[in-house]
C-alpha cells in the first residue's frame, strides 16, 4: 500500500511540474503583445495567471482537507500526545486562530480607500484591505507563536515523571 501510495505521489508531483514547464514555456516563448505604447506583455500572462489561481484553489482545498483528515484520524485518546494536549486539540485550535485572525486582520481595514501611486496607478480598497488583513494576521499569529514558545520554554504544565 505504502508503495502504491508513493507511486501515486511520485507521478502527481512529475505531472505538476510538467505542466507548469509548459505554461513557463509558453509564457517566455509564444511572443508579446503590445497593448499600450512601449508596454510589452508576454501573451500567456492570462494563462499563467489562471494556473496560479488554481494552484492555489487546489492548495487550500489540500490544506482544509488536510486539518479535517487529521483532526478525525487523532481524535480523543488515540491522538499523539503532544505536551500532555492531544494533537487533534492542538490542531483545531491552531485552525480556529488562524480564522480568527484574518477576521480581526478583514475587521480592521474594512474603510480602506483606494491607494492611488505616484505614477497614477490605482490600486483598489479591496486589494489593500486584503493584503492588510494578511499582513495583520501574519502579525497576531507570530505574537502567538513567540508567546507560546515562551510557555512551553518556561516548563508551567510539564508533567512530573
């Protein structure tokens, strides 16, 4: 089964890579547009854009499936036991900060403007106040992380042997 597994795995992993040689290849050697003035765009942009975009979709699905799958498979007293805390506790918690987070990182920035630059490029209030929100959990989640790094450090709930 395990080799089955790592077969699987092997030829996924050569699959994503061949395809994302294609579109680079594409990307830098199909030719350019010229849309505006002395502005050149390669004519891929749009593809590789949309292959970021799912690379990115199939990640977070990956992720969220991950967390489930691995809260379900440690649940109760049949989890690793990590610091004397079952991991599935320690993963539902870690799940639910970091949802907190970028919901405090979204609230905070919700009257964002829009940004315009020196060159009059605007960029859009939705755009700042996203890239905000992941700046400011990026924020929390390090203070957290620092925080309980330092009381796991200081030995407050090691247990006795």
């Amino acid at each position: 089964m395990a080799a089955k597994k790592y077969m699987t795995s092997y030829y996924v992993l050569y699959a994503c890579f061949a395809i994302i040689v294609l579109f680079f290849a594409a990307f830098f050697g199909y030719g350019y547009d010229n849309p505006v003035g002395d502005y050149n765009a390669p004519v891929c942009t749009e593809g590789l854009m949309w292959l970021m975009y799912g690379m990115f979709a199939v990640t977070c699905l990956l992720a969220l499936w991950s967390v489930v799958r691995g809260i379900k498979i440690s649940m109760g007293s049949k989890g690793g036991d990590i610091s004397g805390v079952p991991g599935a506790k320690i993963s539902a918690v870690s799940f639910a900060l970091l949802v907190v987070s970028l919901v405090v990182g979204w609230v905070c920035n919700l009257n964002e403007t829009d940004f315009t630059a020196a060159d009059g490029t605007v960029t859009s209030a939705t755009m700042v106040t996203v890239t905000d929100m992941f700046l400011v959990s990026i924020y929390i989640m390090l203070l957290l992380t620092t925080v309980a790094v330092v009381f796991n450090m200081s030995g407050v709930m090691k247990k006795k042997k």
